[in-house]
C-alpha cells in the first residue's frame, strides 16, 4: 500500500515560493524545495510531477491574494474600476517580483487569473468596449502591469542607468538627457499610474 500523503498543495506552494524569493527563480529546482520542506528528492515526487508543476503551484499561491472582486459602479468611472483592479495585480505580484516570468506560462491554468480576467472583462464592457476591442485591452493591461512591475524592479528610474543617460553629452542625446534629469524625481507610484493614465485614456477612444 502507497503511504498516504502528508503534505499540502499550499504547503508545497509555500516551500517552493521561499526558495524562489531567496535565491531567485533560477535557484527553483525539485531538490531545492525537497531541503526546504525537510524531505528527499524522490518523495517530492510523490506530490508532483515535476518543476512544471510546482511552478503552477507557486503562481496560483501569489495570484490567489489578489482581490478580483469587480468594483462596484459607485467606485467612480470605469477607468477608475480598472485602476482599482490593476493596482490589487501590482501589489500582489510585486511582493514577489521573481515569480512574474511564471505567470506568462501558466496563466491560462490559475483560477485566480481567470477571475481578475473576468472582473476586468466585465468592467470593460460596462464601458462600451466591443469583444474584441476588451480582448486587446485585457492584453495590453496585463502587459503593461507585469513590464511596469519588472522596470521598477530590474531598472528602476532611480538607479544607475537613468544616472547614467542624465551623463551622455546633451548636444548629441538632447531629448534622453532631458527625460533622465526629470526623471529622477518621479517615485515608482508616479511612473506605473502615470503609465496607466495614458493606457486608459487611448482605451476610451
């Protein structure tokens, strides 16, 4: 007889997690997250069935904190709904900053995407947005959100290389220059919601 299970898919999510917030997602492999919950390679193998899946795991722990609830019509205009809905994604997903390249390929398997998707989906067609035109948008704002995430985290405005475009000779990179010199002063916050504005606004065209 096979010995029972004694370990959880959330208990296997959590391990896995700890490993990639430590040592990055490079540093995610099945011998890794056997050490952290205390038990061999192979009786890893007994909950699942591989790398693939622990990422699968991982990706529906993170996105389950997220807050798909549609803002009501109360919360103000439609694009203010969205920006309710995209910030919960942001705050979330940025917590763990090293997972983001796990939700382009599981995304499609997370109950919980599929919940903020469809949130967001309904908001858009309360706005007049036709099924296409609500397709693309969904798109483009899940695009934006996890490329805003990763420039705040990989090449923020206030790092070297925003120090370093301010420094190129002013006569040759005028325009580059200029936007590293003001750019310095924007906090994160600022840069994604500005970001966002602009989005949202071609999207009521």
């Amino acid at each position: 007889m096979p010995r029972p299970r004694s370990l959880t898919q959330a208990q296997l999510a959590a391990a896995a997690l700890a490993v990639i917030d430590r040592e990055g997602l490079a540093g995610l492999s099945m011998r890794a997250v056997a050490v952290e919950l205390g038990i061999s390679t192979m009786a890893l193998y007994r909950y699942v069935q591989d790398r693939g899946e622990l990422e699968a795991l991982v990706v529906e722990l993170v996105l389950s904190a997220v807050d798909s609830t549609p803002p009501p019509a109360a919360a103000g205009a439609w694009q203010a709904r969205v920006t309710l809905l995209v910030d919960r994604l942001r705050g979330t997903v940025g917590a763990h900053p090293e997972v983001l390249p796990l939700t382009f390929t599981h995304r499609h398997r997370s109950p919980s995407v599929l919940r903020w998707g469809e949130s967001v989906l309904g908001v858009l067609g309360e706005a007049g947005l036709g099924p296409e035109e609500r397709i693309v948008a969904l798109r483009a704002l899940l695009a934006y959100v996890i490329g805003a995430i990763q420039q705040e985290h990989l090449g923020a405005l206030s790092g070297a290389g925003t120090t370093a475009i301010a420094g190129l000779p002013a006569d040759e990179y005028p325009y580059l220059t200029e936007a590293a010199r003001g750019a310095r002063s924007l906090t994160p916050d600022q840069e994604f919601h500005g970001g966002l504005a602009l989005l949202l606004a071609g999207l009521g065209r």
